[in-house]
C-alpha cells in the first residue's frame, strides 16, 4: 500500500548524543576488522588509522585528540530515519525495508566529547518500480552549534 | 603529507566481510535489524539469510579513501546507492579514481565489487579535502 505523501515534511528530534571515546574505538575496529572480545574491540588491523584508535599517536596528529571514523556519524544521526519509517501512521513494513542510498556530508571532524544533536526532515516519498521510497534529510549539529553532519537517507520498501 | 594527487590516480582496497562482521558492526553501531543477525529472520525476508549492513559497506569505501589521502578525517562527504547485498564470507573490492580535483578537494569514483564480480554499490563517490 502507498505511503500517504501528506507526511513528506514531517519532522524527527532533535535527539542529543554525547560521543564516547570507546564507543569511537569500537566503530572504528569493527568496521576495520578487528575481532571484539570481552574487555577489549580486538587487535586493531594494520590498514586502520591510529588517529581513530591510538591515544598517545591522535594527540601528536592534526587533530589533537582520537577522531571518529567519519560513518560513526550514523550511530546518531540514523535517529530521525529510524523514528521516521518506524511511525505507526506511515505503516512501513519494517521487514521489507532496505537501505537503498546514503549520502553523508562531513563539515568537521567529531572527538570524544563532542555533543551531537540531530534533527531530520521526510523529503520524500514516492513509489517506483513497484517499490516504495521514503526520504529523509538530517542535521547534526555539535556542542558550539556548528553543523558537522549532514545525510540523505532513502529507504526502500520492497513489495 | 608532500603526496601529490592527480585526476586519473587509482587505488583498491580488498575486505571480506567475516562470518561474524555483520553481528560486530550490529554492536558498534547500534544496527540490530533482525535481518543482519537473523538467518532464519533473513530467509522470512526472502535475503536467503543475513545481510551485512549496507553502512558497513559504505564505512568500507569510506575507509578505502581515508588510506589513499592517509587521513581518515579528511573525508568530506559520501554518496552510495546499494545495488546488491553483502553475505558473510563474500570478499568486496573497492576500485577507486580520483575524477577531480578542485581547490582543496579530490573526488573519487569507487566501485565494489564481490568475488562473483557483481556490483555491491553503484555511483558510489566519496569526496576528501587535500590539507
């Protein structure tokens, strides 16, 4: 059934997050391929960066602190998308949703500390090829009320 | 740092997405969907049994141009459309070519591709500034 395009504009949040130093090492090995055991996110790959995971090598490099893996930016910013195809009056069938695109702006880099607070937007939605796509645009904005975050998330609903 | 970038430059980088990959991004990113770390869940789905998330992916290519520019935080912006799952045990390719260069920014076309030599993503572009 047709998702009722009267809900293109409604919006999510703001939803805050306060980034956490480990859960900034966790991302970053688990997307580089470490193997997380109990007590520790594994022994990091050599092809990761240390500036996402190695304290003393960050605070001699560019930016003075560890730094997020520029994707940590979904465990937040994911929220408004995820209010959005889960609100009962859209009625998606969360079992037939897929990701279909994703597009991420990154204006700064994120450090542990850092307090992120997202807004998202539905842009749109519309069907295609027997699919339903709904759209959402967010906004992350950090503690100083800089934007550091902007994504484009679409999600289709296979039929 | 001296590295210089030119319009054409290539690069690759290879990861194999582990059996157990998807339940590892599922805890580091919060992504619990049933069908990244539910066979049987997947199969109901008709996936015929776990898919990685399509953002771990997306982290892959993103990672494939934080190693050639040698700084992760110098990525500025991500654009993938996810045309095929990624199952545990498939191995990805990513193929990247920087198509520009302006001012302090390079853009590169990346492809994926699985060990059946399918596209996982397509119009995959990831930008990064140079300094």
């Amino acid at each position: 059934m047709a998702i009722d395009k009267r809900f293109i504009g409604r919006e999510y949040g703001p939803y805050t997050y306060t980034i956490g130093a480990e859960k900034l090492r966790e991302f970053a090995l688990a997307v580089g391929g470490a193997h997380p055991a109990a007590g520790t996110p594994g022994e990091p790959p050599e092809h990761v960066s240390p500036l996402l995971y190695d304290d003393d090598a960050a605070k001699k490099g560019p930016y003075g602190d560890i730094i997020a893996f520029p994707s940590f930016a979904v465990v937040f910013a994911i929220r408004p998308f995820g209010a959005a195809v889960a609100d009962p009056e859209l009625g998606v069938n969360l079992l037939m949703l897929v990701h279909g695109e994703q597009e991420l702006e990154f204006l700064g880099v994120m450090r542990p500390g850092d307090v992120m607070t997202t807004t998202g937007r539905i842009e749109n939605i519309y069907g295609k090829a027997g699919m339903e796509f709904v759209v959402v645009a967010t906004e992350s904005r950090n503690q100083r009320g800089e934007v550091v975050v902007k994504g484009l998330w679409t999600g289709v609903i296979r039929s | 740092m001296a590295r210089t970038f030119q319009v054409g430059d290539t690069f690759t980088h290879v990861r194999e997405c582990d059996l157990y990959r998807p339940i590892y991004y599922a805890g580091a990113s919060g992504d619990f969907n049933p069908i990244h770390i539910d066979p049987e869940v997947g199969k109901v789905a008709g996936l015929d049994g776990v898919i990685l998330q399509g953002l771990c992916t997306l982290a892959w290519a993103v990672e494939a141009v934080g190693i050639f520019v040698g700084d992760p935080g110098r990525i500025r912006k991500v654009k993938v459309r996810f045309s095929r799952p990624v199952r545990p045990e498939d191995v990805v390719t990513f193929e990247g070519r920087i198509t520009a260069i302006e001012a302090d920014r390079l853009t590169t076309e990346v492809t994926a591709t699985n060990q059946r030599g399918e596209a996982v993503l397509k119009g995959a572009i990831v930008e990064a500034s140079l300094g």
